[in-house]
C-alpha cells in the first residue's frame, strides 16, 4: 500500500484562491520530504526541499513566497499555491524517505492536479 | 495500469565498469520514458528521457534507448565513476495529453567503489 499519501488528488479552482497540499508520511518519519512539479508531456522538476521544523530550501527560480512550505511535523509536509494563477495549473508530487535508515527507497505521493480556471 | 519494474539494488561496481541498470515497462499506448538520479540528501534531477519509440536518450555519458518491441528502456553508461554513486529511478507518463500521473519505479542504487 501507499506509504506516502498527498492530497487532494484532483483541484479546480477559480484564479485568485490559495490552494493548499498534503503531504505525508503514512508509517515512517520523514525529515525531508521533496515536492516537484511537472508540466504536459514533461518530466519533474524539483521546486523545494522541505525540512522539518526549519526553513524550506527552494530552487532557482521558484517563487518563495507563491509556494510556501511548511514542514511542521515528520509526518506532515504542505505545500501551499498563493493567489494561484492559470499558469500554476500543472501536477505537483512529494516524495520522502524514510529518515531513520539510510538505504530506505524514496516513496512518492499520488500526485496533485491543479487546474486554475 | 501503468508500471515500471526496475532491477533490484544495490549495484556495487569498481571505478571504470560498465553499468547497465535494467527497467521495463507496462503502459497502453506510447508513453513518455525518464531517468531520474538522486544524489545523496538530494531531490530527483532529470538524467535523459525519450518521447518515441527508439529514440535514444543521453546525458553525462549515460545513455537508454526506448525499445517498444521489448517495452523496455535500460540505463547504461560505458565507464562509471565514484561520482555517479547514487540511487537511479526509471519512471513514465502517459502521452495522452493532459495532467497525468508519473509512474516511478522503486529505484536501484548504485554504489561506485574506487
């Protein structure tokens, strides 16, 4: 079964609204967890590193303070899309590993679709 | 559904081996093929990726080639170094159009020893 669950797995929303994500982890704490975005017909690209209790680290030219982060227990990661515009319409996944032990697998959540009207 | 099965881990090579990791698929239609590689305390990056059937995806000596006919698409590089050390993920999307969900496989790790 799913070791990481994400949610929702499916939002529209109209142009304006903040949208929040879920993600955790269901039987493991996770220290960091990854959000990514992918784009139609286009691979991953990671957005941030999410630590717990502390400050997300973003990637070049993610906007901060349009995803915000927070990492506030090690089960628990959010991802929250601000004033969401259409062009931030796009499938967003986490991914975690298992912090206790070094050879765990990453798991990756379900995936969230976005879609800004 | 889709899914993608990789070879299990860890692969332990010297300085200079070659490395194949094998993954194949199971998908309808033609779908989009990726490696991905994790570095240590790292997020996923794009290694190289092929939309089409035989097209050949290539990257810092790393090489796969999208074979239908064997709905496979196996990673290999001719000389590996200490540097390539990490955990490699093969993973695909549909080509349908739209927003559609990624399939990962479940990673194989490769340790390079000097």
């Amino acid at each position: 079964g799913a070791v990481v669950s994400q949610h929702p797995s499916w939002v529209i929303c109209k142009s304006g609204t903040s949208v929040k994500i879920e993600c955790r982890s269901l039987d493991f704490q996770a220290t960091t967890m990854f959000w990514y975005r992918q784009f139609p017909k286009q691979s991953l690209m990671l957005m941030a590193t999410s630590n717990e209790g502390s400050k997300a680290t973003y990637e070049q030219g993610v906007e901060k303070d349009k995803f915000l982060i927070n990492h506030a227990s090690l089960t628990l990661s959010t991802l929250t899309v601000t004033s969401a515009h259409p062009e931030d319409s796009s499938f967003y996944i986490c991914s975690a590993r298992d912090g206790g032990h070094r050879n765990q697998p990453q798991h990756f959540g379900d995936g969230t679709r976005l879609s800004i009207l | 559904g889709n899914s993608v099965t990789q070879m299990e881990g860890p692969v332990t090579l010297s300085e200079e081996a070659f490395l194949t990791i094998n993954c194949t698929y199971t998908a309808t239609g033609y779908p989009s093929l990726f490696w991905y590689v994790q570095y240590p305390g790292e997020g996923l990056q794009l290694l190289l990726k092929a939309t089409k059937a035989d097209d050949k995806g290539s990257n810092k000596g790393f090489e796969a080639t999208y074979r239908k006919e064997t709905t496979s698409f196996h990673l290999e590089k001719g000389s590996v170094q200490v540097s390539d050390s990490a955990v490699y993920f093969c993973a695909l999307t549909p080509n349908s159009g739209g927003y559609q969900k990624v399939t990962f496989g479940t990673g194989t790790k490769l340790q390079v020893i000097p």
